[in-house]
C-alpha cells in the first residue's frame, strides 16, 4: 500500500509520495503542482542525480530522480534505487519550517565506489503559487500570471504570481540549493518548463537530465513556469555529500529575500531540521494518539490524496448512476473532496471510530480535505445512533460535526438505491471487525466521488 509522508507546521503543508514527488501548500494556496493522474505521477517535486566517472568523463547508464525502494520507507531511510547507481546511495530528508512557509528537502549521496565520482543533482518543481482547484481547472489561463527571475546576487529563483484582480494579494516564492561541500561548477537555475523537459517528453525522460552542462538560466514570463536547480559536486571515493534545496513563499519580494538571505546562511538547514518535529508532536498529543497511530494515519491518507482503482465500485455499477454531485448536498457533502464511509454496526466498533475520527483530524491539520461519514447500519438497535453522536461531540472532531470538509453522520436505512449508486456505501460491511491495528483492513473504507 503507498503511503505518503506528510510534514506541516499548520500553515505550510507538504505531502510527499513514496516515489520521491511531492507537492506543496500554504493557506488553501497550491504552492507546487502534483497531478492526481497515475500516468502523470512524480512530475513535480523532484530531485535527480546523474553521476560520471570525474577521470575519464564516462557517463554512467541513467539518471534516477531520489525515490523509495518497493519496501515500504520513511523519508529518512534510503531512498535511492540499488540498479546501475548503486555506487551512490542516498538518504533524503524533508522538513518543513516552525517559524516560516519553508521547506527543506535535504539529501545526502555517498560514494560507496572506489573512484571520484562528478554527481550532477537536479531538484523540479512546477510551481502554482494559486488555489489548487483554480490551477485545475483552467492551467493555460493560471500560468499565464507567473513570473521568475533568477537573482544572481541571492543566487536563487524567484517567482511570483500577478494580481488578477485588484483585490487580490501577490504571492512570492524563492527556490535556493546550499551544500555543505564544495562545487566544481557554477550552480545554474532553470525556470522554462519547456527548455528543461523539451517536446513529447515527460519530466523523467526530460532533455536536460540527459546531460550534465549547466540550465539554461532562463527566467521571465514564461509560458509554464518551473523553479529548477542544477549543483555540480565532485565526490571522492568513500565521502559523503548533503545539499539542501529550500523552497518557501511570503506576502511581499521584501519579505521574499529576507527568507532567501535567513535560509542561505550557514547551518540554515541544521536550525530548521531541530525544530520541524514540534507541530507534528503537538499535533499528536492534541489528537491523543501515538507516533505509531500518525504512520497509520499517513498511510490512510494514500488512498484520500490519489483515487484506488481497487476500492472504486466497478464500471457497470459506476455507469449505472443516474444522479450527480447536487445528490449529494442533501447530505451536507460537498462532493469536491474525498468522502470516507465507515459503518458502524455496534458499539465493539467504536475503537475502530475513535481511530478515524482522529485521522480526519491529523489529516485536516496537515492540509488534506476530506469529509468523514460515518453510517448506522441497518442491523444496529436504536440507541447506536445517539451514543455514535455523543461520541463524535466528546471526540476532537465535535467542532466540525456537520460542516463542509467535517464529519457526518447517517442512518444506512434511509439511503435509496439512487444514494447507494453515488457511493454513500461501504464497499465491503465492517460489522463483524473488532480490530483496526492493519492499514490494510482499514484501507478499503476509502471512497471517492463518482
């Protein structure tokens, strides 16, 4: 099962995927792009490194971008591919900022070979710098209002978005690399999407990670806007290497270099790792749950970020819906985030409530929207609906009982054919489970629109 790794400071949010992407988000602003597409995933949020032998210059057989192994890994484990670039392992670690809308993507390559190795490290990001679902629904027109600018003196990317409007408010961004070992080329920057991934390719077949010659260093207004940042290292036999890419968004370009110089700084990164942990800690012990409930809590998050073709209803029951997203109001659903159904057949099963009242939490915190309904089943006896309602006003959810993006609760015998056919339904009962330690037997009650 995928499972995502979310960091937050309860303003800025990053939710990162197990291949090595991730996208970013701050105050209902998409700060990067992530598509929900299988076939698009990992085009955004990228590092990458190419390695070369530094005596002769022999390329080596690919380039792979920084992602995990099959085996189910945490950020801070290693995070690179054995294959043909086992001589390099990394480790990435991100981290998010307590003080500011920044986030750190560190990673540390190693050279296990017995040469010096020249290693070429690429970080990709599309950046939004607008509401996600406006980004959506119309990208062309949302690019449009983009633009960069390489600062040479700050040695960083800039990029802000033009008001539309005069009411609204010009969001900046920076993108900044440091490294704390010394680079035998300059560092060069990339801003045009078009010159970094070239024509009919997608970011990983992308044209410039089929060389190592420095970006083009093209900023402006271009026509799809990208922060991306090439750093040249030589790396001996047996050293290891971090290089940090900080990414981060303010209110003003004032605001914008005073985070570019703070985070430039020598032991920027380190200060930043030391308090990351402190709104995820908080956030925990608010919730009243453990580190252990917070990876499970991640790994349910997998299936409410990207849809699983394994737990939708199948094409003929979906093609024989005959009502639309306005059925669902009746309900007090939206209908534009991800719906989680549990049902809840007695009280033995409460555990199994209590554990997703408190993801839908850690979930909202971390800046996933989803609405929680929760359904009495048919065989339940008539005080279960009172006593599910007492639990959820006692729960840490109370205040969003009934709100958009909250929690909801409904009798499954009410529903009619029509509202099962929209999905207001479990796909498999949960009446006769007693236990909710498995992600895998909580998995399946993740549902999406139709």
């Amino acid at each position: 099962m995928l499972e995502l790794n979310l960091r937050s400071n309860g303003k800025y949010h990053v939710v990162g995927m197990p291949d090595g992407s991730a996208s970013s988000y701050c105050d209902g602003m998409a700060v990067t792009r992530w598509l929900e597409d299988a076939a698009l995933a990992g085009q955004s949020g990228l590092i990458f490194f190419h390695t070369s032998d530094r005596d002769i210059g022999a390329s080596s057989e690919g380039i792979a971008s920084v992602r995990s192994t099959s085996r189910p890994v945490r950020f801070e484990e290693v995070l690179a591919p054995a294959d043909a670039l086992d001589e390099v392992k990394t480790v990435m670690y991100v981290a998010v900022a307590c003080d500011a809308a920044v986030e750190l993507r560190r990673v540390r390559f190693t050279n296990h070979s017995s040469r010096t190795l020249l290693l070429t490290t690429t970080s990709f990001a599309e950046v939004v710098l607008a509401p996600a679902t406006t980004d959506a629904a119309h990208p062309a027109f949302s690019k449009l209002f983009l633009e960069s600018e390489i600062d040479e003196t700050l040695g960083a990317i800039l990029v802000t978005r033009r008001p539309s409007l005069p009411k609204d408010e010009q969001p900046w961004l920076f993108s900044v690399a440091t490294s704390n070992h010394i680079a035998v080329g300059k560092m060069s920057f990339e801003t045009d999407r078009m010159r970094f991934v070239g024509r009919g390719r997608t970011t990983s077949t992308a044209e410039a990670l089929e060389h190592d010659r420095p970006l083009s260093g093209r900023g402006g207004a271009v026509l799809d806007t990208v922060a991306a940042i090439r750093v040249p290292i030589a790396l001996e036999a047996g050293a290891s290497a971090e290089i940090d890419w900080f990414t981060g968004v303010a209110h003003s370009r004032l605001e914008c270099e005073g985070l570019v110089k703070k985070f430039n700084a020598a032991g920027a990164g380190n200060r930043l790792l030391a308090g990351s942990n402190l709104y995820g800690e908080a956030l925990l012990e608010r919730i009243g749950a453990s580190k252990a409930d917070g990876r499970l809590y991640e790994r349910l998050a997998a299936s409410v970020v990207r849809v699983n073709a394994a737990l939708r209803a199948d094409a003929t029951e979906i093609a024989s819906n005959r009502r639309g997203q306005s059925s669902l109001w009746k309900f007090g659903l939206s209908g534009d985030v991800p719906i989680v159904l549990l049902e809840v057949a007695h009280e033995p099963e409460f555990g199994r409530l209590q554990t997703f009242l408190r993801a839908h939490a850690f979930w909202s915190a971390h800046g996933i929207q989803s609405e929680l309904i929760i359904l009495i089943s048919q065989e339940a006896d008539g005080r279960l609906y009172e006593n599910v309602r007492q639990l959820i006003f006692g729960s840490v959810q109370a205040e969003v009982f009934e709100k958009r993006g909250g929690v909801f609760l409904h009798d499954l015998a009410a529903l009619d054919d029509g509202d099962r056919g929209l999905g207001i339904e479990p796909r498999q009962p949960v009446g006769e489970r007693r236990t909710h330690d498995a992600a895998a037997d909580d998995d399946d009650l993740i549902a999406h629109p139709r």
